[in-house]
C-alpha cells in the first residue's frame, strides 16, 4: 500500500521518500554522531511525502 501511495504522489509530481522505521533511525542517528543532523531534518523537511514501512518487530 505504501508503495502505491508513492506512486500516485510521484505522478503528481510530489517528493517522495521511502525508508524503514530502522533504517531512518539508523540514518538519524549516524547524522547525528556526525553533526549533520540538523541538514539530515532539513531534507526530510524539503519531502512531500515520507513512508514508513516495516514498522512491526520480527521475532
């Protein structure tokens, strides 16, 4: 569903971003250590569209 909703922004002409909920976190976290964060949020910022997918806890 998130990649359809993806789509659909794209063919209007929308920014879209597609991440994992661990692999932002993992991102953040390593602007951070860097002291990129606040240009890390500021190109999530300048998105349309941000999808979070894999939200759940694998056992």
């Amino acid at each position: 569903m998130g990649t359809a909703l993806g789509m659909a922004a794209c063919e209007r002409g929308q920014t879209v971003r597609f991440f994992t909920v661990t692999g932002l976190v993992v991102r953040l976290t390593e602007a951070h250590k860097a002291g990129t964060l606040e240009r890390a949020f500021m190109e999530l910022q300048r998105t349309d569209l941000i999808i979070l997918d894999e939200w759940g806890v694998r056992l």
